[in-house]
C-alpha cells in the first residue's frame, strides 16, 4: 500500500512538472511570435493613417468596424459588427481658416466634431471678444453686437509655453509672477463668465441666437502646439479651435483695434441618424466554451488628430494579442471574446449596452483585460475591489516573463473603477474588469483629445510589450483551472464625504445620441 501511494504522488508531480513544461513552452511561442512576427506597425497604419479617426457616427467609425472584420477574418477569427445603438452622423470635410485683413495669413485650426458647415464659399467677417460685464442684463444688452461676427470664447493665454519650459528657464520670480497673474487672470475670467448667465457649455446657443457667424475658440492643452478638440454644440454655425498662437494674435488685434477679418470655409455632412456598432470577435473555447476571457479597447476617438493613442494602441494591443493567441493557442480552454467598444468618448455607451444587452457573458465571465490610457508599457494593475483578486492576478503574472512585467505595480484589493474607461461597465456588474494602466508618455497635455494624437506618437516597442502581456494573461485566464471569485471587499471611507464607499452601479447606455 504504502508503494502505491508514493507512486501515485510521484505519477501526480511528474503530471504537474509536465503542465509547467507545457505552460513554459506555450508562454515561449506567445513571445517570440509577438516578437517575430508583430503585425502592429501595419495595423497602425491601416487604423491610423488610412482610415483616420473614429469619431461615432461618422464613416470613418464604420470604416475602422468594417476593417476589424475583415482583418479577424484573414487570421481565422470570426468577427461580426454588432448593432447597440444610433448616433447622430456627420462626416468631416474641408476647414481653411484665414486671416484676410489687415494682413493675409493662413491660420492653424479646425472645425469641432458635429460643427454645422459655412456657405459654399464660406463666411469672411469681423471678430469681436466676450466683454467685462457686472451681471446677466449687462451681457443680454451686450449680446445684438455679435450680429455679423465670429464671436471669440475663450480666454487669452498669457503664455504659449509649458510651465516645464518656464521651470528649465526661467528665474524663480519670474516663474512665480507669470503663475501668479495667470491665475488671477483666470479666475477674473470664469466669474466674468459666471456673470453673464451662461457656463461655457450654452453660450454658443445664445451668441448663435443673437446672430453670430460663427464662434471661435481655442483650447489648449498645455503644451507646444497641443490643442483639445471636442464637439460643437450650436444648430447652423460654424466653431472652429485655433492654435494658441493665432489665436492669441487675433485676440490682441480685437483688443487693440486693428480690426481684424478672416474668412472661415468648413465643410461637413449632416448624415442624420445612423446605426452604431460594437466590433466583437470570438474564438470558441473547447472544454469550457459558455466561461469567457475578454480583451477590451474602445474603438471609437475623438477627431482633431486620428486618436492614435486614444485607443488606437489599445486596439492594437488587443487586435494583436488575439492574433498571437490564434496562431499559437487556437483552442483555448474558456472562449475568448475580443470587444471593440463604440462611444466610449460619449460615456461607454458600447461596453454599457453589451453588458446590458449580454448578462450571460458577464456572469460567466473569467476575467476582462482593458487597455486604454495611452502608448506606453503597462506599469499598474489594480484588482478593482475583488476580495481574492491578489490570489489569481499574481497566479496569471507569475508566468509572464520578467521584461514584460518588470515595472507593472499591483494594488489588491484596489477599489472599483466607476468610470473612465470600459472595464468600469463591467466592474459595476460585479463581473471582474481590469485596466492593464500605462506609463504617460505626456498622454495627457500632447494626445489626450488632441490634434497632436497621430501614428507617430505611437510607441511600438511599448505596445509590443503589452500586446505580448495581454496575450499571455488571457492564456492563463483561459487555463486557470479555478474560477475566479468575485467577491467583493470592504470599501474605505471616501476622502471627499467621510463615508464608506459604495460599489458603483450598472448604468444604462445612451442608446440614440448626438442629436
């Protein structure tokens, strides 16, 4: 008796040396195929370069789901386009910005997303800025004035430069004083703002109203070219976002009296309402096929650049770890379910509505891996709240590799997401997401939202090393021979109310939008 059982357990280590050994072979192909034989730079370029930014509702959406099918197809992976919900349409066209007395110049800028077009031949006038107003009746009085006008919404920056720039060169006091007047200056202009009635969200529909051409803004983002471009918000005129630079210059030219005009030519296409996808590719499990791993990025972006690192790369990171898995682990344990989420921009309004629209898949899911924030290596996981979440994340990262894990910094049990970015959608349903978080790379000054958010910020070495990390999480996700527990913990006290937290709820989506 006692024979058998000491072989027994030497047949039971022999059993487990031998899954090691799998295990170690299979993380040795996930490497040198993400390695090898990396698609990223020509996905990048089809994504980025060839289709552009996606914002929702437009074509160019369309186009990139379109894409993702047929580019799941060619590596054996069924992809389908899954409708969750309307949006308003529009397409981009032309945006000439000139200055055309007392000077001819032509100037940096674009139209915001949804921005109603100019005439044919566009619209050439005068620019007035916002005045110094005591109260709301001061303003309404002031208002007929932007008859005929491009009217100006923004506040003139007192300087172009970065304060890293200022920190590098400047005195001391010199830094300080800029700081200082800014910040007066600032808060003299939002209570100047306050007194007219208006927040910057509705006073374009008061200056359209009273008869405005167009209105002109410029956000900056608090670096060297680097400009914030959102949605416009009026019915029949045109908002464009200049540079910091001209538009500093226009400003200073009103303020003084030399009376400039440009002339605005911006073209788009009001495409009604259109359908909006979720891009959502599978490949089947084979022991555990109704349990899911997930890969998740947003596909949608804003578009003042081609939202290469919002989420272009998050796309990418996820695009090529399930071709990775493929070509190397084409018959997963548990199936896996790649998501490209739509509207994310808007409030994650696709990975809401999948959740909404999916409540099987969300609670038989394994575990979610989102990747969002930016182009570099992944440095943070948290465990988003889970109880047990240390016992299985640190499991799944003890097979990675140490160069692709090195710098990643765990935080257990973390507390929930309740927004931001996709894997919140899922967290709210108790089903356990996680944010694979980045290294910045001056994500949130220069790409963020911004006209600078291009293929050439991409980091390819970066997103090489996560799509490799992605691949080999979801293969143990997939293997764990457990199901993950999605217990949740004890939330501390909230900074901000003294009380305990609370776990976010599952909110609806918007499902008809824009309009």
């Amino acid at each position: 008796m006692k024979k058998i059982f000491q072989l027994a357990f030497m047949v039971s280590i022999l059993v487990a040396q031998a899954a090691v050994a799998q295990d170690d072979t299979l993380v040795d192909k996930i490497v040198a195929e993400g390695t090898d034989n990396s698609q990223l730079e020509a996905l990048g370029h089809q994504l980025m370069d060839v289709i552009g930014p996606r914002l929702v509702g437009t074509p160019q959406m369309k186009a990139a789901n379109d894409w993702a099918v047929k580019t799941y197809a060619g590596w054996g992976i069924s992809a389908e386009n899954e409708e969750w919900g309307k949006w308003k349409g529009w397409e981009r066209g032309i945006t000439h910005i000139d200055m055309v007395s007392p000077r001819v110049a032509t100037l940096h800028g674009t139209q915001l997303a949804w921005s109603p077009p100019t005439p044919k031949k566009g619209t050439t006038a005068g620019l007035i800025t916002l005045p110094e107003v005591a109260d709301a009746e001061a303003f309404t009085k002031w208002l007929p004035s932007v008859k005929g006008k491009f009217v100006m919404v923004s506040m003139l920056e007192p300087t172009g430069r970065p304060d890293y720039n200022w920190e590098e060169f400047a005195t001391e006091e010199s830094f300080g004083k800029m700081k200082k007047e800014r910040e007066a200056q600032t808060d003299k202009w939002n209570q100047n703002i306050k007194n007219t009635g208006y927040t910057t969200r509705n006073i374009n529909e008061a200056l359209e109203a009273a008869g405005a051409v167009g209105i002109v803004q410029s956000r900056w983002s608090k670096g060297f070219g680097a400009n914030k471009i959102f949605g416009a918000n009026t019915k029949a005129i045109p908002v464009v976002d200049l540079s910091l630079e001209d538009y500093g210059m226009l400003y200073r030219m009103v303020e003084n009296g030399d009376a400039p005009v440009i002339k605005v030519l911006a073209e788009s296409k009001d495409l009604g309402t259109v359908p909006t996808f979720n891009t959502i590719a599978t490949i089947p499990g084979t022991e555990l096929p109704n349990e899911y791993v997930m890969l998740s990025a947003h596909f949608d972006s804003w578009d003042g650049g081609t939202g290469a690192t919002d989420n272009g790369t998050g796309t990418l990171t996820m695009m090529e770890a399930a071709r990775i898995l493929k070509k190397v682990y084409p018959n997963p344990k548990r199936t896996i379910i790649i998501g490209h989420w739509g509207s994310e921009e808007q409030g994650l309004n696709g990975s809401r509505a999948f959740v909404e629209d999916h409540p099987d898949i969300v609670e038989n899911l394994q575990a979610l891996f989102n990747q969002d924030n930016g182009t570099g290596r992944v440095v943070s996981i948290s465990g988003q709240g889970f109880l047990h979440s240390y016992d299985y994340i640190t499991r799944w990262l003890e097979a990675v590799p140490k160069q692709f894990k090195i710098e990643i910094e765990t935080t257990f049990p973390g507390t929930p997401g309740g927004g931001g970015s996709d894997y919140a959608s899922f967290v709210a349903a108790g089903a356990p997401g996680f944010s694979l978080s980045s290294l910045s790379w001056s994500y949130g000054n220069y790409t963020w939202h911004t006209n600078l958010d291009t293929y050439d910020k991409i980091v390819f070495d970066d997103v090489r090393n996560n799509a490799i990390l992605t691949a080999i999480l979801a293969y143990q996700a997939s293997e764990d021979p457990e199901r993950t527990s999605r217990e949740k913990s004890v939330l501390h006290l909230s900074p901000r109310t003294g009380e305990p937290m609370t776990w976010p709820e599952p909110r609806s989506p918007n499902r008809d939008g824009g309009n």
